[in-house]
C-alpha cells in the first residue's frame, strides 16, 4: 500500500457472486479492499488479494489484519451449499466443511478483527451475508441452514456484547441477501433430484428471471455499509430495505 487510505475494507468470497460484485462497489466507493479467497484476482488500483482457504481453520486462525485507518469493515460472504442431500447420507468431512466456511471461520475472523482494531478506530462494521435458510428448514440443506442460523445469533450476540460495552462506534449486521444469481445457484440446480426434492423451484426461478443480480445486491449492501446507525436490527434482509 503506497498512502494512507481512509476506508479499509476486507472481504472473504471475493473472487465471484456477491463478493466479487461489492468489491467493486467498494473500490468506487473509495475503499481499500483487501480480497480474502482461494481464486486469485488481480485489480489494478486500491486492491490487494490474499490468497486463502477459508475452510482451512489452521489457515484462517493464521490470518492476520495488517492495515489501518479510521474506518475499517470485515465483510464475511464466502460460503458453500455442502452435499445437498438428507442427514444420514452426508460424509462426516462434508458437514465439517460447510461448519467450517459458513460459521467457525467467520467467528474466527471476527474475533482477530475486534482483537486488532477495537479501541484503534473510528468506526468499525462487521457485515455478515447470511441466507433465509438459516431461518426455516429447507430439504437437504440442513447444514448450510445450521451454519447461517449459527452466524445470524453469532452476530446478535457479538453487537450485544458491543452494545453493553458502549462501543457506539461498533454496528454488526447478518444480511440476507435473497435468492442471488451465482455459482452456488448453479450448484443447487445441478443437485439430484432424488435426494432433493424441491429442485425444481430453483429451477423455476432461474427459468423465470427470478434471481436477482450480485451487482444490485451490491447496491443494497453498500446502502447498510454507508449508513449503519441507521439499521437498528442486526440480522436483516435486502427485502426489508429494497
């Protein structure tokens, strides 16, 4: 890094999807981003890639925050689907897996961000892309659904803690971001039909224009990262604000 930026902005997930499309809101935005993910990126200005395997715990428990500035933000998007098939039919290692991406290396990471910037900066936001599935039970999803509801009360309580500590310059939000038009939609249209059974409702909203755009949603985040005294909830949904 070659100055002083105002704004720093870490991002997991960041080589694709909504990743990769709030990177680029953030870079216009003024951001310096550092892009946490196994696929590397190259961008010309304010961006720097760290190449990682965020299912690798021994990885993530490594990682340190280098940067400073008086704004700082964690955004924690990458995540996996895992088998999608019923329990009894998945592999041990997979469910680690999904546990591993979508809850415990979040947690990891904000637990070494608050440990690094807490009393450092001026403001501080910790911004987490959860999933409606960690709010209902959805077929043959059950670990990606444990690991989103995991990481919205992870969120909850993390601003609590805040909260009670009188950290009024602290915000952590869960989003939801709704059905998205990226690889992992891919993933899930392309799973057995047999082992799930509402395959055919992904289908149809791919088939019916249903999904909405990484970038819009890029937009609609970017609403809560500018602003986010103004979203008193911490876990939310794009739909409660669009």
């Amino acid at each position: 890094m070659d100055y002083q930026p105002n704004k720093i902005a870490y991002v997991t997930g960041a080589s694709s999807g909504i990743g990769e499309a709030l990177v680029s809101k953030l870079l216009e935005e003024g951001y310096y981003v550092i892009g946490l993910s196994r696929s590397t990126i190259s961008l010309e200005r304010n961006f720097e890639h760290h190449a990682i395997d965020l299912s690798n715990i021994d990885a993530v428990q490594k990682f340190e925050f280098k940067h400073s500035a008086p704004h700082v933000l964690l955004v924690n998007n990458a995540g996996c689907i895992g088998d999608i098939k019923p329990i009894g039919k998945n592999t041990n290692s997979g469910l680690l897996a999904v546990s591993n991406l979508n809850a415990l290396a979040p947690q990891l990471l904000i637990n070494t961000f608050l440990n690094t910037y807490l009393n450092k900066v001026e403001e501080g936001h910790i911004l987490n892309i959860s999933s409606g599935a960690g709010k209902y039970p959805i077929d043959s999803w059950a670990p990606y659904c444990a690991s989103k509801a995991s990481l919205d009360i992870f969120s909850k309580t993390v601003q609590e803690e805040l909260n009670t500590r009188s950290y009024t310059n602290w915000f952590v939000h869960a989003i939801a971001p709704g059905v998205v038009d990226t690889p992992m939609q891919n993933e899930i249209r392309s799973s057995d039909p047999n082992e799930f059974k509402v395959l055919q409702k992904f289908i149809d909203l791919k088939k019916n224009g249903e999904l909405s755009d990484p970038n819009s949603v890029a937009q609609k985040l970017y609403r809560v990262i500018e602003s986010p005294q103004d979203f008193h909830n911490v876990v939310i949904s794009v739909r409660d604000f669009s």
